[in-house]
C-alpha cells in the first residue's frame, strides 16, 4: 500500500499560521505533503509566525 498523500494548500488568510500545526500533524501520521503557497501566504507566515517560518514549513513538507 502506498503512503497517504495530502497537497497543504495555504493562502494569505491568518490561518496560514496553522499550516505549520497540520504539517506538523501530517507528517507525525508518516503523510506524504504536497505544499502550495501564494505570495499573501508568505508574507502573512512571515508576520504572524516569523521570518523563518516559511522555511520552517518547507522543512516540513515532501514537496513544494
């Protein structure tokens, strides 16, 4: 059986801080993740969850 496989899909809206809380789930439950972000996601990361927090995102994903 093949691994499960989620695409993590984040806008510009405050719940882009959440992103990090559900790749971090995902990837505890052994989840494949597929990210996507726009540039309003980037910038809301940015400065709800820091600078690095895009970074910290895609250190958590399998794929950008």
């Amino acid at each position: 059986m093949s691994a499960a496989r989620v695409v993590l899909g984040v806008s510009g809206a405050s719940g882009a801080m959440l992103s990090l809380a559900v790749a971090r789930q995902l990837l505890s439950m052994d989840v494949e993740i597929d990210l996507v972000t726009s540039a309003a996601a980037k910038r809301t990361l940015a400065d709800e969850c820091g600078p690095d927090a895009l970074d910290r995102l895609r250190g958590l994903v399998t794929r950008t």
